[in-house]
C-alpha cells in the first residue's frame, strides 16, 4: 500500500513535468517549484551533517579548537550581503575562498594547456595522428582574432571549423542518447513500476 | 578601505598559493592545511546566504501578491518540509527525508532532464532546416555517433560502431584538445585578472 502511494506519488509528478510539452500550465509550475523547494531543503540537512558539524561544531566544541571561530564568524559575514550599511563586511568571506584561484593558474596551465599540448606534440605516425594535429592546430588558429580570417588564412581556419562541427556532433550524440535514456527510465517507470504493465 | 583590504587579501594569499605550487615546502604545506581547514568552517555559511536570497525573493512575491505567487507558496513550504524532516528524522535510507528525494526530488530531477530529449530532437530539427553544410556535417556525426552506441546501429551496417569509434578518437578529439587549451588559458587568464585586481565584480556594487 505504502509503496503504491509512493509511486503514485513519483507518477503524479513525472506526468506533472511532462504536461509541459503540451504547453505551460498549473500542474508543471506546481512540480517546477516543488523541485527547486525540496532540493534546497535537500541540501541544508546534507551540508549540516557533512560540513557543518565535522568542520565548525566538532573542532570548536568537542576538540577545543577555539580557533576555528574566526573562520566561522568569518563565514557568518556572508549573510551581511543584503544589509546596506554592513553588505561590504560579506566581501571578506567572498575573497578568501576566492583566493584560491591563486592555485588555479600552474594547475590549469598544467593539465590544460602543457598535458594537452605534449599529447598534441606526438610523432606522425599514421593519418588519424596527422588528422588529429590538423584539427588541434586549425581549431586553435580558429580562435586567433588577432588577424581577419581572410585569403588562406580563413581556408585553414575553416578546416578548424568542419573539425568543430563533427567534435560537437559526436558531443550533441552523446548527450541526446543519455537525455533519451533518461526517458526510457521515466517510461519504464510509469508503465512499469506505476501501472504493471510491462514487467 | 571597504573594497581595498579585500582586494589585499586575495592578492596576498592568491600569489601565495601561486608560491605553494611550485615549493613543496613544510611551511608551504602547512599554510595550505590551515587554508582548507579555514576554507571548510567558511563554507557551510555560504548555503546561509542562498537559504535567506531564497526566502526573500519568494517572501516578496508571496508578499507583494505578484501573479502566480501561490507557487512560492509551494517552493518555501517544500524547502521548510524537507529540510525539517531531515533535521528530525534524520537522513538514513527509510526515513521521510529520503522518502522525499527517492519519490519526488529524484523522479523530478530525471524528468526534467528527460524532458530535454524532446527539446534537443526539436533543435536538431531546426538546425537541420538551416541547410547549411556545417550543420548537416554536425547533424551526421551526431547521427553516427547515436547509431553506434545502440545494437540497432550494428544491425544496419558494421562500418557505423567503426565510423562513430573513429568520430571519438580523431576528429572529436582534436576538438576536444583544441578547446581543452583554449578553456586552459582562458581560465589562467581569468585567475590573472582577480590576483592582479583588474577583475572586481566578485566585490559587488557600493563602496
């Protein structure tokens, strides 16, 4: 019995969402701002459990670690952002988890740019090879607005372009079939689990 | 002062980070334990801020009687339920909490994702309509790359699981490479802009 409610529940909800194919409606607003609800109200729990009590409550409280109420005053500024007089205090939480990007730079030069281009670099040893530096290179000279894409220059750039297109056919592929199988999941689901009507 | 000892901080510790990279040290590495110890008590607080920008746009709407504000009704009342149940009940396997996530967040979620196939096949369409030849070179790679990841695309000819394998390893990957640079220097680049100050909009408006 509990189960059925549960599925008629989920059902109600998947053919809520769907509607919006026919056009706009009550049932589908009702589900849209259901699902932004229930996922914030998801988070907080999980972020309480996860974060919170291992990181602040735990070291203050059980540890002793006194120091860790700076940070967790530090944090408490976030919710200054919407006062006026005192929003500016909410920066300083901001910049120090922003400061972070101080690391981002040697790791994304790293394993973008110099992983990439070492793999890039590789003997010529067959048409694929060659194939796959033509397309590195001309996608790259592709994204140089430095110089008009004119004369041979826009020929070799427009080579970049075709090699583009089939690189974000094949990505256009992938994400239809895992958005399709999404729905063959819904379908089973309702004709499965909800009605029993294949088994 | 309210915008430059913000901007002195990232700056110093942002460049320190850029040192801790390159020297191993025992003082760099202690200095980046204590970051991420930091870092951690900061962050739960952050979900505050999105707690309170939630209830206040929808405590206005709801407020201000605005059309259709029945349904922040339903988006306040959803967070306060599941978040009241997790806090009470706890979040184990059988409890309301993942009652809430296994029969309504999660058949959501997937629906409105499946929901997108509809949207994506109605794109191909129009794309298709363009008639232009990168579209139509898009739309057949697409095409081979779908056939060949389903039996149906080996039953109608064994050359389209090779041909969509030989789309992902050559073409595909020297997008991918090509774009993986770029996005790697864009992002260098952007890092750059907020360590030497020239990028501000994190800071916010006002003084």
């Amino acid at each position: 019995m509990f189960e059925t409610i549960s599925n008629f529940v989920a059902a109600f909800l998947t053919l809520s969402i769907f509607s919006f194919l026919y056009k706009d409606n009550p049932f589908y607003k009702f589900a849209e701002a259901l699902l932004v609800g229930i996922s914030m109200g998801y988070a907080i729990p999980l972020v309480y459990e996860n974060v919170f009590m291992p990181y602040v409550y735990t070291p203050i409280f059980l540890n002793h670690k006194f120091i860790i109420i700076i940070p967790a005053l530090l944090g408490s500024l976030y919710m200054l952002r919407f006062s006026k007089n005192l929003g500016w205090l909410s920066r300083y939480p901001i910049v120090f988890g922003m400061s972070i990007v101080g690391m981002s730079i040697p790791l994304s030069i790293h394993s973008s740019v110099l992983v990439q281009m070492r793999s890039a670099m590789l003997p010529i040893d067959g048409i694929n090879s060659a194939l796959i530096f033509i397309g590195t290179v001309t996608i790259l000279l592709y994204f140089f607005f430095s110089k008009a894409h004119k004369g041979i220059y826009g020929k070799v750039t427009n080579v970049g372009i075709w090699f583009m297109m089939i690189g974000f056919g094949a990505s256009f592929g992938y994400t239809v079939m895992a958005r399709v199988s999404l729905l063959i999941g819904r379908i089973q689901f309702l004709l499965g689990d909800w009605l029993g009507l294949i088994k | 002062m309210k915008r430059q000892i913000p901007l002195i901080i990232i700056i110093t510790l942002g460049f320190m980070f850029v040192a801790h990279s390159f020297i191993p040290h025992k003082i760099s590495v202690d200095f980046f334990d204590w970051f991420q110890d930091w870092a951690k008590a900061i962050s739960p607080f952050a979900v505050s801020l999105g707690i309170m920008s939630l209830f206040m746009v929808h405590g206005t709407k709801i407020k201000r009687k605005v059309p259709n504000w029945q349904y922040s009704v339903v988006t306040l009342a959803g967070l306060v339920f599941t978040a009241f149940a997790g806090f009470v009940w706890g979040t184990q396997s059988g409890t309301p909490y993942m009652w809430l996530f296994e029969n309504v967040q999660m058949p959501m979620s997937a629906t409105m994702f499946a929901l997108l196939a509809f949207y994506i096949a109605s794109a191909a369409y129009k794309a298709f309509r363009a008639r232009s030849a990168e579209a139509t070179v898009l739309l057949v790679a697409a095409i081979i790359v779908m056939l060949g990841q389903v039996p149906l695309g080996a039953m109608i000819s064994k050359w389209i699981p090779e041909t969509s394998t030989w789309i992902l390893n050559v073409p595909n990957l020297a997008a991918k490479r090509a774009i993986m640079i770029g996005v790697g220097l864009g992002i260098t680049a952007t890092s750059l802009k907020i360590l030497l100050g020239i990028e501000r909009t994190y800071l916010g408006g006002g003084d």
